[in-house]
C-alpha cells in the first residue's frame, strides 16, 4: 500500500475504513439485533463501490489507459462488483447472515488486495487485443460469479450445520431458506462455469496467436489453478444434472474451486511461479507472450 | 380537555366476564353512534377483541365525571349489572391512557408478548369508529402515533422476533428450508391433535399439497375433511415419505414408527432435496439417529417447545426497549396535546389584556378629558404598549416551551391567563364601586 500514490492511498484507506465499518456492523447485527444497524451497511457499502470506482479511475488517468493490467486492479474491480452484486442482491435477500457473508468476502479482497498493492503500470500491447480484453472480462466476471457461489456455499454449509445441531435461533430469519441458498450457489456455479469456459477459450486463443503457445501457456501456474477449478466447476454441473449430486457436496466443491481461483489470483503471483502478466512491469521479453520466460530486474523496465 | 381510557382485558378479568362485555362489529358502531349521542363535542374509539375490551374517550369532561358515564353506558349496552365488572375494570388519564394505547397496540400488553394480530385490531376499531364519525382531532392523532410506535417497537426490538408455539416454530422451520412452501408436499402421520394444530398452520403458510395416513382410516377421512387434505393409505407411509418434504408425525406409539434402518429404505429412492421431520409424538415415533442422515432435518417436540420459549423470553426480556419507545412516543404526543392549547390560550391572553387596556382608557377619558381630541391617539398607545408587552410575555412562552416544554409553557399562558383576568375583575369591580 506504501508503493501507491499519496491520492490513491487516501482513497485505498477509505475503501478499506468503509468495508471494514460495514463488517463489523454486520457482526454486530449477528451478536446484537438483526435490523438494528442495517440501515447503515447500505450506505457503508455503496460508499466502498464508488471509492472503488474512484481508485479505479485515478490509476487510468494516471496511465492513460484501462488500469486493469495488475493484480491490484483486478482484486478492486472484483471488490467493486461484489459490491454492486451486494446492493442489488440486498433489495431481494434481506438477511443478516446473508449480507454479513458477502461483506465479509468483499473486505477480504479488499485486504488481500492491500498485500499486492503497487502502482499503476502501462498496459502491454497484447492487453488492447481483443482476446486479451475478452479474456480479462470474462475471468474477472467468473471470479466474481464463483465468490458468489461459494458465499452461498458457506452460507449453505453452516446453515445445515446449525440445523442439523438444532442452533435453530442462530439460523431463523437470519438467512434465506437452504433451498434459496442451494439455488444461488448453482446460478453462480452455471455463470461462474460458462464464463470461466469463455476466459480459457480466449487464453487459449491469446496464447496461441500472439503469446509463447498453448503448451506453455496451460503450463502457467495461474492457468492449471484457474483450469483445476474449471473442472471442478464443471464436474459439479454434470453430476447435478444427473441428479447424483447433493446440495452439500456441490457447495464443497464450490469451495474448492473457489479455493483454486483465489490461488491463482493471489499465491501463485506472490508466490512467483507466473509469468501471466498485462502490465509494463516486465520486459516484453518476459511476459508469457513473449519468449524468455526471465523477469527484468526492477529499475531497468523498458516501455 | 382529557384522554380517558376505560376497559378491562385478560390480566384483569375472567373469560365469563370479557364475553358479556365484548361488542360484535355491528355492536361498535352502534354504541359509537350512541355515545356520541351521549356526548356531542366528544371523541370515541370503541377496541373490542377477545382479550379486551376498551373505550377511548377525549373531550372536555373531567375524568371522574366521564368514567362514571362510561361505565353506566357499558352496563346499559350489554345489560349486566356494574357491580359484576367493576372490579376488572381499569382506568388510565392523559398520559397514562395514552402510553396504555401505545403498550395494547404493539402488543407489549397483549398474553403473547410482541403478538402483531393486536395492532391489526387496533386499526380495525379506529377504522370503525371513522365510519361511525365518531373520532376527531385527538383520537385520529392519538390512533396515527400508536401504528407508528407499534410499528417502531416491531422493528428496533426483538419483542415481536420468533414464533412462541410449536407448530409456529415448525412453520418457520420449514420456511427456512423451502424456498416455496406452498410447493411443499407435505405427509401427516396419525390424527394427533397437535400434529393437526402444525397442519393448520402449514395450511395458514400457503401449504396445499397435504396428505394425512392414519392407522385407523375413518380417523384420517375425518381430519381430511376438516382440513380439506387429502388421506393415503398406511401401506403407502414409507413410498410417500420418499416423495415427501415435510413430515409431520404424531402417533400414539411405544416404539419408533422408523429406526434409522427403515428409514434409509424409505428414502433410498430419494435424489436430492431435505426433508423435514416434525416428530410430535410421544414417545417419540422417530429414531433420533435419523437426524445424522444427510438433507434429514428431525425435529422432536421437546426441540421445538424449547426454540418457542426462548423466543418467548427473548421476546419479553427485549420489552424494556419497547417500553422505552412507548414512552418516548407518549410524550411527544403529550407535548402536541398541551401544546395544541397553547395557541387559543395566546389568543385568549391577547384579548384579555387588551380589554384591561381599553378599561384603562376609559377609566382616563371620563368628565372634562371625555371629549379628548387626541382620543384616538390614546387608543392606539395604549394599543402599542398591551402589543408590547404581550410579545414580551410570548418570547418568554417561547423561552420556557423550548427550555421545559409545551407542557410547562401551556401552564405559564393559563397561569397569565387567570391572573389578566383576575385583574379584569378587579379593575370592573372598582368601576362599579365608583359608578
């Protein structure tokens, strides 16, 4: 967060004041009353979507171009599109257990994206191409729509749990029914599928006419996670719709997959075992596009 | 002018008494009719249900007078002797009759602490004694603060949270696994009264897919008949449970109707989707170890009697917040009671002290100063002086109703009041010594 500029550090801090206020208002209307500080969360929560929009727009003017190129950008867009799937979900689904899960996930991007802050980069010639731009969307939205799913999951899993072990008064009125929870995570898991189908497509595309190819490009780190999970995502929707499955174990899976997402976004690039990369902040020579596979020492970027 | 509250409810008389005492729909608006009738100027609110019975009353009678008057009119209405219900009776003034309307209205008087059915009622009676013309300035202000602080009271607390009966809480719990449940198809074992309670209210949640199977078929036709479900064979118990969503059991057994075994048969067909159990029987008709299977959700009476007692408790250890909102609502509408006075007592004042005033000057122009050129002149000094002097004396009103309140201020006016008339008084008797 210190590499970040003075203005996008004063709006970072307020994104992140604003999600942590709306969760811990949430965990007190799970302690406390249910309601009794509801009528802030919206107001919480908007206000870290047009921060979000705000940041967002800083780091473009700043590059003079869309500032989706780094792992930064792309977790504070995830944030600003839970956040809007919030307050739209939160005019239909009005529970508590419900709205203090999705908080709760929106403030952990919001920190995780705190870890991975840096500044904004120029993006690479191959991120204007219209398979990257198609690739970039479309993982972005499946990210979102799996997060989606596996709220519901977690919500769904404890719910069970609660019922099952007769904690009934922690469960009643504070969450949508388990069917409505079941339902939600299968919407995710279908969109979060189809879109993810659409990110690989376009990789694959990407990689095989501009980047280092699609044996090398389904050998990334990021790409086996991201893969890992499409395949859970998709075994999960073959065995529903043969009815071999249970509610319970496609929200397991909706984890895990979810689990394998959040490895690809955040592990494997701090980890440092990708070379999936939009931005400047590599040498042409080294993104995956290109040939070297070498990352250039810092202070010696070239444009 | 008063607000006077008379009645009697559960807490304090007997059933026997209540029903001699209650009125029908038709009853109350004849007896609205009448008792305006009996007092023109005055406002009523009739509130009648099975728990209470109460009279509203606002108008200019002192309260000793009217509580007599109302208690003669409910004995002649219903023709019972005032000895037989005057000891349940209770009366409540001014504030107190206000904050008891407040209290019956978000049902933090009712037998089931937090009940909502009271304020529908509430608002029933008000909306009668509309038609019958019978409220007025008063009552419609009263009646409008007691649907908001009802309405307060249900959603900052928790007095109103949670069914408080078993088949309530068996209702909830189905609607916490259903998306739908009017969708849900729904299996009675046995024709048990309680498990016959549970069915009426799934059928009051929108429940249309029941099925009762009974041992004893003409038992189960029975209950078909009156619940308007439909009856299954008992060979057909365990096929019918594996279609079922919800199962409400309550036979009359000494062993369990399903061990788990037995169950898992029935339901090995079953794909996905949870089932509910509501095991009301006892002894219980379900092994507890069906609980562990999978989407199984068992619930047993005891589980659920113990979800609507802490409901219950919750519901009344929260009433403190919604006595607080009562309070705080009651004397807002106090305030606007006093000062709704406030104005006609300025006005009253202004007049007062200027006839002290004109006393004064005719007082000045009598023997050789009587045919004064300068008469008119004199007029209106003095005109600007008592115009002066009063708005002095209304900023200071305004002073004390900012600084105590409306109610203080009201009394400050009606003190002045008294005294400018006194000195009124006085100043006409010394005109009439000297006449």
């Amino acid at each position: 967060m210190l590499e970040l500029s003075a203005s996008e550090t004063i709006v970072f801090s307020l994104i992140v004041l604003a999600d942590a206020a709306a969760a811990v208002l949430c965990a007190l209307q799970l302690l406390k009353r249910p309601g009794r500080y509801g009528a802030l969360l919206m107001p919480l929560v908007l206000a870290a979507v047009l921060l979000d929009a705000a940041l967002l727009t800083l780091r473009g003017v700043s590059i003079q171009a869309v500032p989706l190129t780094g792992l930064f950008d792309s977790l504070v867009l995830l944030a600003l599109v839970f956040g809007v799937l919030y307050l739209l979900l939160r005019l239909a689904v009005d529970q508590v257990w419900f709205g203090a899960v999705m908080v709760w996930v929106i403030l952990g991007i919001v920190l995780m994206a705190a870890l991975v802050a840096e500044p904004a980069s120029t993006p690479h010639e191959v991120a204007g191409t219209p398979w990257a731009v198609a690739h970039a969307s479309a993982m972005i939205l499946a990210a979102a729509s799996v997060l989606f799913a596996a709220a519901n999951s977690a919500l769904y899993l404890l719910g069970s749990y609660r019922l099952k072990h007769k904690g009934i008064m922690q469960v009643l009125g504070r969450m949508p029914s388990m069917e409505t929870l079941g339902r939600m995570n299968g919407l995710g898991v279908r969109i979060g599928f189809v879109l993810l189908t659409l990110g690989v497509i376009s990789g694959l595309g990407l990689a095989s006419l501009v980047g280092p190819g699609v044996a090398r490009w389904l050998a990334d780190g990021k790409v086996v996670c991201i893969i890992g999970a499409w395949g859970l995502l998709g075994a999960a929707l073959i065995l529903d719709s043969l009815r071999l499955l249970k509610v319970k174990t496609r929200a397991y899976m909706t984890i895990a997959a979810f689990g394998l997402i959040l490895l690809a976004i955040i592990g494997v690039t701090v980890a440092g075992v990708t070379q999936h990369e939009f931005s400047r902040a590599l040498t042409v020579g080294d993104c995956e596009f290109c040939a070297t596979g070498q990352r250039a020492p810092i202070g010696n970027l070239t444009t | 002018m008063s607000i006077v509250v008379l009645g009697l409810n559960h807490k304090s008389a007997p059933v026997n008494i209540r029903e001699r005492l209650a009125f029908s729909t038709s009853d109350v608006t004849a007896a609205l009719r009448r008792l305006k009738e009996m007092e023109h100027k005055a406002e009523f609110v009739l509130l009648s249900t099975c728990n209470r019975v109460e009279l509203y009353y606002a108008g200019e009678q002192k309260s000793g007078q009217i509580a007599g008057r109302l208690v003669a009119f409910l004995s002649g209405f219903h023709n019972i002797e005032p000895e037989q219900f005057k000891p349940c009776l209770y009366f409540h003034e001014d504030e107190e009759a206000v904050r008891h309307l407040l209290m019956v209205s978000a049902g933090l008087d009712s037998m089931v602490v937090g009940e909502a059915q009271i304020l529908g009622q509430v608002k029933e009676s008000y909306k009668l004694a509309c038609a019958a013309k019978s409220t007025g300035k008063i009552l419609n202000r009263l009646f409008h603060s007691a649907f908001f602080t009802a309405k307060s009271v249900h959603t900052s607390t928790a007095v109103s949270n949670g069914r408080v009966s078993v088949a309530g809480v068996a209702v909830e719990l189905a609607l916490q696994l259903f998306a739908d449940i009017t969708r849900a198809k729904v299996v009675v074992i046995g024709a048990g009264d309680t498990g016959e309670l549970v069915v009426r209210h799934l059928r009051k949640a929108g429940c249309t897919d029941v099925t009762v199977v009974n041992r004893s078929h003409e038992r189960a036709a029975d209950l078909a008949k009156r619940l308007w479900i439909t009856v299954g064979r008992w060979e057909e118990l365990s096929e019918r449970i594996g279609q079922a969503d919800i199962v409400i059991s309550s036979v009359a057994a000494q062993e369990y109707l399903y061990t788990r075994e037995s169950f898992e048969q029935a339901v090995q067909r079953r794909k996905t989707g949870s089932l509910l159990i509501i095991d009301v029987g006892v002894p219980r008709n379900f092994d507890p170890a069906i609980n562990k299977i999978a989407d199984v959700y068992l619930y047993s009476m005891d589980e659920l009697k113990e979800v609507a007692e802490q409901n219950l408790k919750a519901r009344e250890e929260d009433m403190a917040g919604g006595l607080e909102i009562v309070y705080a609502q009651a004397g807002e509408f106090m305030d606007w009671f006093h000062a709704k006075d406030i104005g006609p007592l300025i006005g009253r004042m202004q007049e007062e002290f200027q006839q002290i005033g004109r006393r004064e000057l005719e007082r000045f122009l009598v023997g050789p100063r009587q045919d004064a050129s300068c008469r008119m002149q004199l007029e209106e000094t003095v005109n600007r002086v008592v115009n002066k002097l009063l708005h002095c004396v209304i900023k200071n009103v305004d002073a004390v109703a900012k600084e105590t309140g409306p109610t203080e201020a009201a009394k400050l006016v009606d003190a002045i009041l008294q005294r400018a008339r006194e000195i009124s008084c006085e100043a006409k008797h010394d005109e009439d010594m000297h006449v």
